[in-house]
C-alpha cells in the first residue's frame, strides 16, 4: 500500500504533469486543475522547446511507473524496430507485465500492478513471473497464482472493484475477470493505449540527446 507521503507526492506530480496518475490524483485534478505552488493558478510563461519535450517525456514514463534508464533502453529498441519510433514506444511500453495486470484490472495502480508482480502473484502461462518489465507476447496469458487468488486485493479485483477507476479494457485484450485471466491477443496499437502522451515530442527529446 502507499504510504501518505507516497500519495502526496503522486499528486502534486500529477498536478505539475498535468496527467493523474493516481485515482487520488484524478480527484484532486478535478478540483485543482493547474499546477501546485503559489503560481499554479497564473499562466505559465512560454517554455522553451526542450522543457516542452522533457515535460512530455515525464508524463509518458510517470504513467508507466519506470525508471529514466528503462525508458532510454525502450527508446532505443523502439527505434530499432521497423514502424514510427514514437507509437513503437508506447506499444513496448504497454506490453510490460506490469502494465498488462493494470489494464485487466487486477489492480487499482501501476504501483499496485507492479507490487502484485514482484511478490510473486502472477503467473504468464502457467509459469512464475516476478519481473514487473517482463515483455508479454501475444498469444500468453496472464494469470494470478491459485494460491492467491483468495487474497483479498484480488477477490476485489475478481468482483469488479478497480473498474470504476480504470479506463475500459482495450481491444488487444481478452479478460476473464472473474476467474483473475487475461490474454494478450495480439500487440497493441498506440490509437489504443490508454496513455496521455504526444509521442512525437518525447521522440524529439531521445533525438536530441
């Protein structure tokens, strides 16, 4: 669970993104839609090309919970691969356990996604996975650990209980909610991940660097 100070700094991040990141956030944004401190209410001065950039760069990779080095080698993997290098990115970045877990709504956050992977509650085809960055290919399927099944995060999940705080589940998936199973059908494509993101912009900022 996070703790006060964890939910605090997630909301004033969200706030400064411009992106909740966090049904608590979500909330707050929606009383208090500008950023914090004494100057959030004032129109911000026009910021340059590259604080545009980062600030877009900072949304993406908060959405997805990573750290800058894990978003750096997902950039460059996505400029690899044959296709635009921005919608690559992102179609990486939601084939991540961890984003997958959050999508099929066994859980609330992407902090919570990833907890529920590193202790070692999900399983991908019946086998154990324990790496939040695992890549999903299409085809698997994800499913929670028998064992666990009776905790009680995912016999909330199991009965519907994120749905209220999460987008609606996008077409690459199929999920069996109520048996805690999904699959990835096939690879998801950037029109349909539920990210707030102008990829283009964070493609500029790796460029330029």
């Amino acid at each position: 669970m996070a703790t006060k100070s964890q939910d605090r700094r997630k909301v004033r991040l969200s706030r400064a993104l411009g992106v909740a990141l966090t049904p608590k956030a979500a909330r707050y944004l929606e009383k208090r839609p500008y950023a914090p401190g004494e100057h959030g209410r004032t129109k911000r001065k026009q910021d340059s090309d590259y604080a545009v950039r980062l600030r877009e760069k900072q949304r993406l990779r908060e959405q997805y919970g990573i750290r800058e080095k894990q978003m750096r080698n997902t950039f460059n993997e996505a400029r690899r691969t044959e296709g635009l290098t921005g919608e690559n990115l992102v179609e990486l970045l939601e084939m991540r356990l961890d984003s997958l877990v959050l999508r099929s709504g066994f859980a609330r956050t992407t902090a919570q996604a990833r907890q529920l992977v590193v202790h070692r509650h999900i399983l991908v085809d019946g086998q154990l996975v324990d790496r939040p960055s695992f890549r999903v290919k299409p085809g698997q399927t994800i499913h929670v650990k028998a064992k666990s099944e009776a905790l009680e995060p995912f016999q909330v999940a199991a009965a519907g209980g994120h749905a209220e705080v999460l987008p609606p589940v996008p077409s690459y998936l199929s999920v069996e909610l109520d048996k805690l199973q999904a699959r990835l059908e096939r690879r998801p494509k950037r029109a349909e991940v539920p990210v707030t993101c102008e990829v283009q912009l964070v493609v500029e900022y790796y460029a330029a660097r």
